[in-house]
C-alpha cells in the first residue's frame, strides 16, 4: 500500500439546492466516513463543525417532519 503522507482527501462540499443565488447565509456541507462537516460558504478556510453522520441523519429526518 503506497503511503500517502497523512493527508486526506479534501472533502466534497456542496450546498443545498434550496440555496438562493444571492450566496447570503449559506452553509456548505460534506460527508466524511462516519462524520458530516458543515462550514459556512463565504468562509470556506474558516472553522468547521464536525457531527456524526447519525446525528446529521437525525438532524435531516426532524427537519423534513
């Protein structure tokens, strides 16, 4: 198995399709093994928030409700 140096893959962000074209207030999100990670979209080298994935499935499933 060939070493990679320790870095991962940078995540795939995307946004939800119910974002508005006017890029205010957005949050981006990508999945990871086990995680979701959220940061906000004007802010992309900024912080992110790292939850589980059953949380993020929690989260999902309360909001469609």
């Amino acid at each position: 198995m060939p070493a990679t140096g320790g870095l991962a893959e940078e995540p795939r962000w995307f946004k939800s399709s119910y974002s508005g074209g006017n890029t205010t207030e957005c949050l981006e999100a990508a999945f990871g093994r086990g995680e979701v990670l959220i940061r906000d979209s004007k802010r992309p080298a900024g912080s992110r928030l790292s939850i589980s994935a059953q949380t993020w499935s929690r989260f999902v499933a309360d909001v469609a409700a």
